[in-house]
C-alpha cells in the first residue's frame, strides 16, 4: 500500500477521533452542570485515577505502552477539566523543576501554572484561594522524607487531594569550559553524591531553593554548572555535560496534591498520621 494510501487512511481515524472527542466534551459539560447544582467540586482525582487505570486494563494490544496512554490522556482529560473552569496550580519553581514536572503530569497544560519561592508560599496560596491546588514533595527514595513539608501540615488546615509519583533522573548542565561550582537544591546533591565526589571533587557545591533557579545561577557563573532534569537545557539554554548521574537508578519522588476540600473515599485511599 502506497504512503498516501495509508495517509488517508489516518486521516479518517482522526476525523472519527475528533468527532468521539466532541460528544465526549457535551457529556462532561452535562456533568459539570449536575455538579454545579449538587455543589460537587469540578476537580475529581479518583475519578481521573479511575479513567486512567480502567483504559491502561483495556489497553490489549499494548502497542501504546502504560505511559504512553498516561500521556494522552492527562492532556485529554486537563482540556475537557478546563470547559468549566481553569485551575490555577502553584508549585516551588521557576519553570523546570522537579515539582512542576509533577504538576505537568498530574494536570496537564490547560490549567493556569504559578511557580512560587517556597513551600511555605505554596500552602500560602493555597490556604488564601489565590490557588486552586498546590504541588509540594512530601517523599524521596533515597533521601526520605522532606520534613519541611510534613511541618507545614501541622499548622495548615489544607487536605491531600491526590499524590504524584515522578521518576527522578538527573543530569548535569552548564555552558562552562571548566567547571568549578555545582548549583542544585540539597536534596539533588544528596542523590549524585557518589558521582560528583569522582568526577568533580574539588567543586564548590552552591545550594539552591530550587533545580531551576540552580539553572539560572549556573548560566550567570562562567564556571558554574547545574544539576537537575534535562528539561532544564532547554528552557535555560544550557548543554547537558552529562545524564543519569543519579547514584541509583531507582529514584522517585512523591508529590502530593494539597487543596482546601478532602476527595471522597475511592476505596484505594492512602491514610496519612502526623505525630508532634
């Protein structure tokens, strides 16, 4: 079969991929309408969870693996969320962090993103209605809990709405010729330990709120470099030096979601206790 033929072919399937999109769209415009009159939060995480997990069972031929169905989807379900009503989601930026890759993975790009300097600005937001949600790290793999994080509950009267579970690789950044200062949130130099003390051992280790302002830093320093996603070469037009510098392959951060109203049970419910 020639390309145009098969061309044609892939037309038509979007063509009806469209049309399904569009009479998806009137069902949850009628949903957001009874929700509205029942009061119910436009927002449901379980029930996003739920689409997620039901489609990855259905997902047979497998040809579109796990993540790749995550993928689409999330960017789906962010546009349709958005018919009602366009979330603002805060999180510990500037852009490129770890933190608003988790964002991005959880919501999608049709909300409204505002990175702030803090955790504490995070709860902040949050708790004044100047945000809908927040995204804050509660958890690493290898570094443990952030106990930062875990103090802002005692005081907060915000609920766990959801949580986000981000693979963590890092990769080091930087435009220098040598490289004499390493920038990154403390956390990150924790989890490359190993590997900087072999490979750049008499490097100054410059600690940072925040991946992404590690990034800026790292650009204004002519012998500064940086650690974090490689997302981060782009947006901050840095070349990457070297990847996967993490000590262990298996790293992962929790984020968790942080609102003002508690999601209903979902059956699957984690329970969190706080000790003083």
């Amino acid at each position: 079969m020639k390309i145009e033929d098969l061309r044609k072919k892939i037309d038509s399937i979007d063509k009806k991929i469209l049309e399904l999109l569009n009479k998806r769209a009137i069902k949850v415009l009628e949903i957001n309408k009874l929700k509205e009159k029942r009061k119910i939060e436009t927002y449901s995480p379980n029930r996003e969870f739920e689409i997620l997990e039901n489609l990855k069972k259905i997902n047979k031929n497998k040809i579109l693996s796990d993540e790749d169905i995550e993928i689409i989807f999330n960017q789906i379900l962010s546009v349709f969320r958005s018919l009602k009503t366009k979330l603002k989601i805060v999180y510990l930026g500037p852009e490129g962090t770890f933190s608003h890759l988790a964002a991005l993975k959880r919501f999608g790009k049709k909300v409204e993103y505002s990175p702030v300097d803090s955790i504490s600005d995070i709860f902040r937001e949050v708790e004044n209605s100047s945000a809908d949600f927040g995204i804050v790290p509660i958890e690493n793999s290898i570094e443990g809990f952030i106990t930062y994080t875990e103090d802002m509950f005692f005081t907060s009267s915000l609920k766990i709405c959801g949580e986000i579970i981000l693979n963590i690789s890092h990769a080091l950044l930087s435009n220098a010729k040598y490289i004499k200062n390493i920038y990154s949130n403390p956390q990150v130099f924790a989890q490359c330990r190993t590997w900087i003390l072999k490979n750049y051992p008499k490097a100054n280790l410059i600690s940072t709120q925040s991946t992404a302002k590690a990034a800026l830093d790292a650009k204004k320093d002519k012998f500064g470099a940086c650690i974090g996603s490689k997302i981060l070469a782009s947006l901050y037009n840095l070349k990457i030096v070297a990847s996967s510098i993490e000590d262990f392959p298996y790293n992962y951060t929790r984020f968790l979601v942080i609102g003002k109203n508690d999601s209903p049970p979902s059956g699957k419910d984690k329970t969190s206790i706080l000790f003083s």
